[in-house]
C-alpha cells in the first residue's frame, strides 16, 4: 500500500488523521508519515485500514463469497480458511487461503496475487480506490532503492 492508497481509504471511513491514528492503534505522527510517503505503511497497518473499509462495506452491500466468484472446487474449499470461517468476502484478508491452489507464505505475496483477482478488484472498485499492481519483488525493490538513496524507513509505531 503506497500513501495514496492510504490516504484515500481514510478519506472513504471518513476519518481525519487523528481519529484514523486511533483505530490503528499509531500516532498521529505515523499517519502523517504514512500519507506523506515518509514511512513505509507495514503488512499490519494495510490489513488494519482495508478491513475497517471492509466493514463499512458490508453494512451496505456484501459481496458474494470467493468460492462463487472463482468456481472452486469442493475439495479446495474445504481446505481453505475462508470457506471454513465462511469469509468468502473477505478471503483477501484472511492468511492461508488457498488460491490458484496455494497457500502464499507472506502477506505482501498473498497481496500481490488478491490484487488479480476479481473478488479484491471489486471490492476497490465499488470504493473508487486505486489499484496498484506492485508485486512483492517490486515492493522489496522499492525499498531497496530508497534506502541505497539514504533513506530511513522508519519502523511501525
């Protein structure tokens, strides 16, 4: 997640920087960081906001669960957590799915694959959000190249 993406999911919870602080459980400093682009926004805090925007959504209109969407087989879907906590919605947040029949070992790998898929595109489409399609090694690269550049990344709050 990158400081647009970021700032625009607060912007749709409609919190200011102080109350978005609060839920994630950071300072105000870290979410002026996040938005600046000055911090590096962690697996923790990504999941944090997309889930809050989740939970907003479904009080609205809940999305059809992931196993209709992508046609899994039984077999698959028993072995999947989101079939087994009856998360299909929310299958992106959830580690240890099984898709494309695996389980992904990181959360920037699981990330990349869910930002392909339909059930993620939709859901930051009914939001008007973004959609970055960075992959984990351009994610590591990314960083690597600012810390070649002399840049701190700041560890999360």
């Amino acid at each position: 997640m990158d400081a647009n993406e970021f700032q625009s999911i607060r912007h749709k919870l409609l919190k200011t920087q102080r109350q978005m602080s609060e839920l994630l459980g950071v300072s105000l400093k870290a979410v002026q960081s996040f938005e600046q682009g000055w911090r590096s926004i962690s697996p923790y805090i990504e999941r944090q906001a997309l889930f809050l925007l989740a939970m907003k959504m479904e009080s609205q209109q809940p999305l059809p669960p992931c196993w209709e969407v992508r046609g899994c087989p039984r077999q698959m879907q028993d072995a999947c957590p989101a079939w087994e906590f009856k998360s299909g919605h929310l299958c992106w947040f959830i580690n240890g799915t099984i898709c494309q029949g695996k389980h992904r070992k990181s959360w920037s790998q699981k990330m990349a694959l869910c930002k392909t898929c339909k059930v993620f595109t939709s859901f930051m489409k009914h939001w008007g959000l973004p959609l970055k399609r960075r992959s984990y090694k351009q994610r590591e690269k990314r960083i690597e190249g600012n810390l070649s550049k002399g840049r701190k990344l700041l560890p999360p709050h």
